[in-house]
C-alpha cells in the first residue's frame, strides 16, 4: 500500500533527523544526546512519555558507547572515577525506572520540561 | 569525603537518567569535576564511560516494563554519530557563545511546548473557564 509505504519512510526520516540532531548538540555542547531525543520522540513522532525514555535509553546505549571509545584513544577516560559515580548509578537508573512506572506520563513530560529549564540555565550562565 | 559525595551524586543522576530517559551525565560531569577534581574534558569523558552500563541496566528494566522501541532506538543510535561529527566540525566554525545561547532558546522552546502538551491532555472534558 503506497500510504503505508510513505508513512514509513517518513517516520524513518523522522528518527534519522532524531538522531543526527542527538548527535549534532552533544557534539556542539556535550549536552548529552537523551535531552534532545526524548522531547523530540513525544512532540514529533507522538511517543508516550514512558516510551520515549525507554527508547532514547535504548539509543545512549549505542551513542555513549562510540562516544567513550573515541575519547579513550585519546586517553581521557578514566575507568575508576567512573565506576565511582557508575556503579551508584546503576542502581539510581533501577530506581528511576521503577519510579517512573508510578507517575503519570504528564508528570514525567513536565518533569523534563523542568531538566530543559535546568540545562538551558547552565547554558545561558556559563 | 568527596568521593562519598561523588558517589551519592552518581547514584542521584543514574535515578535522574532512569526517570527521565537522559544519560545522567548532567550530574556526572560536576560530580566529577566537582569532587574528584578532573578537567572538563576527562570529566565528559569519564562520564560517558560510566553512561554505558547504567544506560544497558535501564534499557534492561524498560525493556521488562514494556516501554522500548527496540529498532527506533537502534536507528536513532546509529545516525547519531554522523550529527556528532557535524557538531564538532560546525562547533569549530561558529562561536561558542552564540551556540549556547541558540540550544537555550531551543530548550526553552521544547520545554514549553512539553508543558502545553501536558496541560492540553490533563483537561478535563467540561472545560472550566472560570479562570
């Protein structure tokens, strides 16, 4: 069926423009990729709030692990401060998670408005 | 002492991270600049290593929950190193300042546009005009 042929290349379209622009600001600010990705998941392609998360974890997977591969060559990372903060973290993401399964999807979009808010202040001030 | 801090920090992003389908790195980075006195550069660096497993185990637990698009993600994670490049080679070219003042503008647009949203699907179906 040619609508259903174009409604997918558009939604693919959609999430390599969601990608590359991901890409785009970490790369310009070291803003990481996820605050891009989920707002433009539930705004553009209509995704619940809940599976926006989800996915954009599902793709920092793969963006944070080229990411980090590159800089190791350069020799800037530095494993045991990493798993320092990483390894708390871990159990913070289960939390998190678990969490989010309570709230209201509104909640958790207003919740990143408010991260948006945060960012966009560390922007204009530093 | 500051590790205690830059650990409870660590925990306090990986719950941010979780909730709100970010990296967490937005707490990383000063934890680690912050309390463990790395640069801004090994502290970004440093921060994406520790992103990996903490992004693995949430994908794990929304995976079990229900809320992945497994092969959106996939795409979005693929294309994302081409924007990457593209940023550091326009980052280059163009001045800092007046990136960061252009992203802020955007994330206030976003977050506006969040809310909108939010408060348009919390309205009740007899509009109350009383306001």
């Amino acid at each position: 069926m040619p609508t259903g042929d174009t409604a997918a290349t558009s939604r693919m379209l959609k999430l390599a423009a969601i990608g590359t622009a991901g890409g785009i600001f970490s790369g310009l600010l070291g803003v990481g990729g996820g605050s891009v990705i989920v707002p433009l998941l539930i705004v553009w392609l209509g995704y619940g709030a809940r599976e926006a998360t989800g996915t954009s974890m599902m793709a920092i997977v793969v963006i944070a692990a080229v990411a980090v591969t590159l800089q190791a060559f350069y020799g800037n990372v530095d494993p045991p401060n990493a798993a320092l903060v990483g390894i708390p973290a871990i159990g913070g993401a289960i939390a998190g998670t678990a969490l989010q399964q309570r709230i209201p999807e509104r909640s958790i979009a207003l919740l990143f408005a408010g991260l948006l808010v945060v960012i966009a202040a560390k922007l204009i001030i530093s | 002492m500051s590790s205690i801090a830059a650990a409870i920090m660590g925990f306090a992003g990986g719950m941010v991270g979780g909730l709100l389908g970010v990296g967490g790195g937005v707490l990383f980075v000063p934890a680690l600049a912050i309390f463990m006195g790395e640069t801004q550069v090994r502290a970004e660096a440093t921060s994406l290593l520790a992103i990996v497993p903490v992004a693995m185990v949430a994908v794990w637990r929304q995976l079990d929950y229900g809320n992945v698009r497994v092969r959106d993600g996939l795409v979005i994670g693929a294309l994302s190193p081409i924007g990457v490049a593209i940023g550091v080679v326009t980052s280059n070219a163009i001045p800092q300042r007046a990136l960061e003042l252009t992203f802020a503008g955007l994330a206030l647009l976003i977050a506006a546009q969040l809310v909108i949203r939010a408060l348009r699907e919390s309205k009740t179906p007899t509009p109350d005009y009383s306001d």
